[in-house]
C-alpha cells in the first residue's frame, strides 16, 4: 500500500513540472517574439532578410510568411499544453500581423520602386535581390491587393498605387521618346485617352487630382501636336537646307581641293580645309570662310584657279558663276523664312554671291583688261614684272584702261561688284594707302619723308616690284625691301588682296599688278618732269635681264653706245636703247664692231627665262669691210641653213654674267669677207628672190646706218620735213640747231641727251642752188678745167638728182675682180668690182684713204669710181633763174661751205 501512496505523489508532481517547463517555454516564447519583431521590422525597412531569430533550436529570417508561421507554431503549442487562453491569443496576434504585413509589404514594394532601391525577393517568397521592375511591381502588388483578407479600402489604395506607377512610368517613357523624336504628340494623346479610361475603370473620380492631372496632360500634347505640325513642316525646310549645305560643301571642296595648297601658306588651314566634311557641312564651310578672310583672297579668285586647273573653259567658268548667283538668291530668301537654320548657308551664299557679281564685272572687264595687257606685251612687257614695258606705252595704257574701267564701274549693274569701283580707282591712280590722299604720289612723298636716306627712283622701282605681288620681292632680305613692305602692310595694304584677280582668266590681271603700273606711270611723270633723267633699255647683270631703267643724262650722252628710240613715233616717248659689244666666247676679246641691238617686244626678253637669247624683235649689227650689216634671229637660221656653217645667236656668258657672247666661229662666220663669206653669199643670193628695198635693209656699202630702232625713223624725217624749209628761209649764217630745238619746244619736246637733235641735223640740207652756182658747177666739166666737153651721159645736176639706186649684189658666181659686161645697173655699175691685183683681195679693202682719184667725183677713192664716167661728155645744159647759195655755219664747225662737217656736195 505503501507503493502506491508514493506512485500518486509522483503523478501529481509531473504536472507541476510540465507545468513550470511550459511557463519557462512561454517565457521563452516572449524573448523570442520580441527579437523576432525587431528583426522582421528591420528586414522590411531596409528591404533585406538579414535579419533573424531562433526557433526550436533553428536560425530563421524574419520575414511576414516566417514570422507569421512562428505565430501559428506557438498557438499550437499552446492548444497541445491545454492553454486555450494562450492559444486564443497567439490565433489573435498572428491574424494581426498577417494583416499588418499585407501593409508593411505594400509600403516597402511602393517605396523600392518609387526610388529604384533594391530589395531582397525573399521578403515576399522569392529568390534573390534587385530593383523592380514595372512588371514585378505589378506582380506583387496585384498578389497582395488579391488576399481575401483585406478590406475593400486596402485594396482601392493598392489598385490606386498600382495605376499611378503603371501611370507614372508609361508616361515618363513615352515623354523621353517623345522628346528624343522616336514617338508623337498624337501617340501621347492617344496614351492619354486610354489612361483616362483605365482610371475610370479603376474607380478613380473624374474629379480627382489625378485625373485632372491625366487631363491637362493630354492637353498639352494636343497643342504639342499642332506646334509638332508647323514643326514638321519646318524640319522638312531645314532638313533640305542642312542636305543642300552639305552638298555645297562637299561639292565646293572637291572643286577648289587641288588649289588650296596653292592659295593657302599655312598647311593648318590647308589640312582643315582637305579634311573630310561632316554633318551638315558648316565646319568646312566656316573654316573657308575664315581662311579666305585671314587671306584676303575672294571666292572669284579661289574658283577661276580651280577652273583653270581643271581646264575649264570661259564659258563653263560663266556657267558656274551664273549657278552661284542662282543658288545665292535661293539661300538668301530661304534665310529670310529661317534666319537661324540658314546662317552658315547664308555665309557661303553670300560668298557666292560677291564672287557671281565680281563675275559680271570681270566678264565685263575682260576686253580692256585684255586690251592693257596686251599693251604691255607688245613693247616687250611681262605683265606683273616692273621695268619691262615701255614705260610711255604704259602710262598710256593704264590710262585707257581706266576710262574704260570706270565707265564699266559706273554702270548700275556691277553696284554690288566692290572690285569694279576698286580697280577704277587704282587705275587711276588711287591706291588708298598712308595717311595722304592715297594717291601713288601721296605715298611715295610719305615713304621718302619717313625713310629720307633712301633714293626716290628705288623706292619706286621696290614698290612696284612689291605691289605687283612678287614673291621674290616679298621674300628678299634687302633693306630697302623689307622697310618698304613693312610700312605698306601699317598703312593699308592687305598682301593677300594683291592676287586678287580684276580679270580672273589664267594670267589675267590682278589688282596688284594694276597698283604696280600706277606706280609706274608715276614714275615716268616724275622722269619726264627732271631734266637730268631718261628712260634707258639696258642689260642688267645683276638680274640678268634687259629691261627700262632710269638713267641720269650725262651718263647716257657720255655713253656712245646708246641710241634714241621711240615705240609709239612720238617725240616726247623717246627712251635709249644701250647697243651691247659682244665677245668672243672662251676669252675677253671683243667681237670687233659686232652688237647685240636688243628691242622691246618680241617674244622674249633678252637675257630672261627660257625664251632668253635673240628674238624677232632684236638684231645684230655689224661690219664687213666697210659696209653694214643687219641680221634678225630668222637671217642667221637662214644663213645657217644656206651655208651650212653653225652660226648660233649671243648668249649670256656661263662664267661672267656681264658679258653677252658668240662662239668664235660664229664671229668668222659673220665678219668673213670675199665670196667664202657665208652672210655675203647669202645676202646676194636672196636679193635675187627678195628685190633691192630688202637687200638696202640689210646691207649698206658705206658702212651707214641701216636703222630699224622702232618708228625713230619717221620721226626724225617728219622733223627734217619741218626743218628743212624754215632753214632754207632764214637768210644767212642760220644756226639748225636752234631751229631744230624750236620746232622741237613748239610740240613740247625736250631733247634732254641731244640725239634726236643730232639725228634730225645730219639729214637737214638747206642747199639751195643759184644761178652762179649752177654755172660753177657747169664750169667743172668744160674744157679750161681739162676735164672734157660737157656733163657725162646720165649724170643728173645736184637740185635735180633723185636717190640713186643701189645696184644689186652679183649673183655668188661673179668674179669680183672682172667688171660684168651686158647689164645696165643704171647709174651705178657693181659696187664690188676692184681691179685684179697681186695678191688678190676682195671688194673695197685694198683703196687708198685720202688719195684724190678721178672721174665723176674726184673725192673718190681709187679704183672706186664708176669705170663708165671716167671720161666725161659734151656739156649740154640750160642755164636756170638766180638763186642764191646759203653757206651753212653749225656750233659743230668753223665758218664755211660745209654741212654738219660733211664735205660739199660738189668741188668748185
């Protein structure tokens, strides 16, 4: 009995001890809450599951589903340990939870995709971590609105929160769309009315914040659709304005490509320019823009260059330039519509426009540009190189040049052509330079005042050589130079405008070189105005070029071998060619008596570039015995053909640029005499062919002047005809010089050397015969003087003679020791005949100077006088009226019958 008494004690303490382990386990349970509420709030406000608690020996993340398990758990425990009211409790706490984490998810998912933060799935029965996506987002808030235990309002709020994303999202990506192009105002206003019907459908009131907000919304894509519209419109216009930029662009760089290397001296604004065009074009079009600005060089300029190295003709060019016109009034009224979109269009456009109108003006132009460059080149001139024209011949053609330039400047049409009033300007002597008046004048005086130590005629030449854009003279190290360039360029000159073409043709006139011949024009007025300066035409060894240089006029009278000439045949343009001694290639010795006459014009310039021997133009004059010679280039390739013997033209000295030269057998060739003389035999061979007025042009037996120094000619016989009979009124004792130097003064005149005087004198003659100076000379052939009975057959009395011919060269087969019988040469039998001697010499070389021979005049020399009037006839001849005979005195000789130191024409 006793057994079971203690078997019953042991029952009832069991219970006591579950009893105590179930208190210590809710204790326990209470600790383990708490922690499990503070994890689970912080894994929801952060988004994250790690956070934990313990349970039943387990580490678990406090999440809504884990935590609400752990709740269901407990309840259980307490319903198996018998405590209903504990049980009751945690069913309660559980319910709560549940339905307060249904929020809690709501706020953290709401929150995570408002800012993109990133959240742990797990928290909501997923995997893994990130930001949501609209998609998710409307996954999980569509799961929560979807659990039966939330009230109506719960779930409006979720539906609301769901429309607003959907709304927010859809919404902010279609605007970025619409603003990057790819969508529409129509395609946002269309987004909008389905949205506003998706909100009704939701519930939301038309009143509300958020449908209103969705309304004015729609609103302004409606009036962003019709800006869109006129947009649209706009875009096209702009669109075809940036593709035809771009195509100008393209097209002018392919175009001017191969001529910026040629106008642009910085290879950086060459490479931006050859560099391939983008966009829409404006960067090339900017940099052109830019570099012809820093250059000075105009778009005419820029496309005549690339024309001509395209070989394009006139006419093309024309073509081009009426294209650039058009286009250039199509862009600028397009500006007009859309000044913004248009502006670097418009810049080239207006490029184009300028270079069009300077077109017209140079197209206009063209023939007097044409006509004064030409002038220049026909007295020897190469356009844009100082001192080669005449510089009369110059001043003359620039100031046609500019008569007609300005009457072209003058007209309406060329108003917008800046380069037409420009180039009449500075043909007429206006170069808008220094501080004056800008006339050439004006700038000379300024420059000589600021740099006083420098010569007046070099500063000319240095400023012409510098306006006309010489590269060389740019480039030279001469003080003078360099001093000059520098002050042109701080008083006004632009060194790239100089280029600039006035007539664009290939070699046409630029503006530089129209400034280069103002100057030059200057420089003759001031040359004429001194009397101690003339114009020469001289070789230069320096610059190994004959050219017109000034000269003072003692250097040029003290100088024999220069000689008058005048281009134009005008009295008041006379300049002096220099004759050149030449030598005799491969020593110093001179070619005895043979000259280089180099002229003006012609193809070249003697001494100069390629084309730098003898032209047509230029003559060798010289000697053969006593007789004068006058060769042209095309006489010596003649004879060289004829002969065969190489004759080659003078040549500057290789070793002595101060000597002008001919090979030792071309000096034999040329002075040889008797019938192995290649210039003989070929002089007599061609009079045959050519006549006596060809054979008296190149050949003159006594050794006078042949002539051919341009119209100085004409000149001096117009002078003698004016002379000659104020002489032969002027009683006795006249002094010619003094008349020569009034009719000279009367048409403005001054013989500043003297030579046209002493030209003019030495073929004045004022003999007048009077009836006692006929008998005088009839006396001569009666019988008291033993001279015979009358004047010889064909001998004609001196105031009735006429210009005897020459008698023509025999034929290469004569024998020049045997007088040739059977032809009548008139009054004058061959000039060549000697008779035969021992040894035998040809032509006139073996006559004795100074002894008195015989016949019709006793002056001759021996064996020289017509072998036919070695006797003389019966004198039969009628006695004429009185005159009187005039003896002539010049400041040259003493009193006497003599004329210009010439011997009468007849002994008495």
């Amino acid at each position: 009995m006793a057994r079971q008494g203690r078997f019953g004690r042991s029952t009832s303490g069991s219970q006591n001890l579950s009893s105590l382990i179930y208190s210590l386990l809710r204790e326990e349970r209470n600790d383990q809450e708490d922690t499990m509420i503070r994890s689970y709030r912080n894994n929801m406000r952060g988004g994250v599951s790690t956070n934990t608690f313990s349970s039943g020996g387990t580490t678990i993340s406090a999440t809504a589903a884990s935590v609400y398990q752990w709740y269901l758990s407990q309840a259980d425990l307490a319903r198996q340990s018998g405590d209903n009211a504990g049980y009751n409790s945690l069913i309660q706490r559980a319910e709560e939870f549940r339905i307060a984490s249904l929020g809690d998810q709501e706020a953290l998912l709401s929150s995570a995709f408002n800012n993109s933060t990133s959240i742990d799935f797990s928290l909501f029965g997923g995997t893994g971590s990130g930001t949501l996506e609209l998609g998710q987002f409307e996954t999980l808030m569509t799961n929560l609105a979807n659990n039966p235990s939330l009230t109506d309002a719960d779930r409006s709020r979720i539906r609301l929160t769901l429309f607003t994303s959907q709304l927010t999202s859809t919404s902010g990506s279609l605007g970025r769309e619409y603003d990057e192009g790819t969508k529409t105002a129509d395609d946002l206003v269309k987004f909008y009315d389905k949205e506003l019907e998706r909100a009704r459908a939701a519930g939301i009131t038309t009143d509300s914040q958020l449908y209103q907000n969705i309304l004015n919304a729609r609103s302004k894509y409606i009036k962003a659709g019709e800006i869109d519209a006129a947009n649209a419109k706009t875009k096209a216009v702009v669109d075809g304005i940036k593709d035809e930029q771009l195509a100008v662009a393209q097209a002018l760089q392919k175009f001017l490509l191969p001529i910026f290397p040629k106008r642009f001296s910085s290879q950086s604004i060459v490479n931006a320019l050859s560099a391939t065009v983008t966009g829409d074009g404006s960067g090339f079009l900017n940099a052109l823009g830019g570099a012809m600005q820093e250059s000075g060089i105009r778009m005419s300029q820029l496309i005549y260059d690339a024309a001509a190295a395209a070989g394009y003709s006139q006419e093309q060019i024309a073509t081009l330039l009426q294209s650039a016109s058009t286009f250039s009034a199509e862009a600028t009224r397009l500006a007009q519509l859309y000044p913004e979109q248009s502006k670097d269009l418009l810049a080239i456009a207006r490029q184009l426009s300028q270079a069009a109108a300077d077109g017209g003006f140079q197209s206009a132009g063209r023939g007097a540009a044409q006509k004064f460059q030409d002038a220049i080149a026909a007295t020897g001139g190469t356009v844009g190189v100082s001192g080669t024209s005449d510089p009369y011949a110059t001043v003359t053609a620039l100031a046609e040049y500019a008569a007609e330039v300005g009457v072209i400047a003058d007209d309406p049409t060329f108003n917008d052509a800046n380069m037409a009033d420009d180039a009449a300007m500075i043909a007429g002597g206006n170069l808008s330079l220094g501080s004056g008046d800008g006339s050439v004048k004006s700038v000379i005086d300024e420059i000589l005042k600021t740099y006083p130590a420098y010569d007046k005629q070099n500063v000319m030449i240095a400023l012409a050589n510098l306006l006309s854009g010489s590269q060389a003279a740019w480039e030279s190290k001469d003080a003078l130079y360099t001093t000059i360039g520098r002050w042109v360029q701080n008083n006004g000159l632009d060194v790239g405008s100089l280029l600039s073409p006035i007539d664009p043709t290939i070699g046409g006139l630029t503006r530089g070189q129209v400034m280069q011949y103002a100057v030059e024009a200057e420089m003759a007025r001031v040359v004429d105005a001194d009397p101690n300066l003339v114009y020469v035409y001289r070789y230069d060894a320096n610059t190994r070029t004959t050219g017109f240089r000034v000269s003072s006029v003692a250097d040029v009278k003290n100088d024999t071998s220069y000689i008058p000439y005048t281009g134009s045949g005008k009295g008041k343009e006379i300049v002096y060619l220099q004759r050149i001694n030449l030598k005799v290639s491969g020593g110093n010795s001179d070619a005895s008596n043979v000259f280089l006459i180099a002229l003006p014009g012609g193809e070249g310039t003697f001494g100069a570039g390629a084309a730098a021997g003898m032209d047509s133009n230029d003559y060798l004059e010289f000697n053969i015995g006593k007789s004068s010679v006058k060769l042209t280039l095309q006489d010596l390739q003649d004879i060289e053909t004829f002969s065969g013997v190489s004759i080659f033209p003078p040549v500057v000295s290789p070793e002595d640029a101060r000597d002008i030269v001919i090979t030792p057998e071309t000096y034999r060739a040329l002075v040889g005499t008797g019938s192995s003389s290649p210039v003989t035999s070929w002089l007599y061979s061609e009079s045959q062919r050519r006549g006596q007025a060809w054979f008296d042009s190149k050949f003159n037996a006594t050794g006078g002047n042949l002539g051919s120094t341009g119209a100085i000619e004409a000149l001096v016989a117009s002078y003698v005809a004016k002379v000659t009979p104020l002489a032969q009124s002027r009683g006795e004792s006249v002094d010619l010089s003094s008349i020569v130097s009034q009719v000279l003064t009367g048409d403005g005149i001054t013989d500043k050397t003297g030579m046209l005087t002493n030209l003019i004198l030495s073929q004045v003659d004022p003999i007048i015969y009077t009836g006692q100076e006929r008998r005088e000379w009839y006396a001569q052939f009666g019988g008291n003087g033993g001279r015979g009975g009358g004047i010889p057959e064909g001998v004609t009395p001196p105031w009735e003679a006429k210009p005897e011919p020459v008698a023509p060269p025999p034929p290469p087969s004569w024998d020049y020791n045997v007088y040739p019988q059977g032809r009548d040469y008139g009054n004058s039998a061959n000039p060549f005949y000697t008779p035969k001697v021992t040894p035998p010499t040809f032509g006139p070389e073996n006559l004795t100077p100074g002894v008195t021979g015989t016949g019709f005049d006793p002056g001759a020399l021996p064996g020289y006088a017509n072998p036919n009037q070695l006797s003389m006839p019966n004198l039969s001849a009628p006695m004429g009226s009185d005159f009187f005979f005039r003896k002539i005195n010049t400041p040259q000789s003493s009193s006497g019958p003599t004329l210009i130191n010439r011997p009468s024409k007849f002994s008495v």
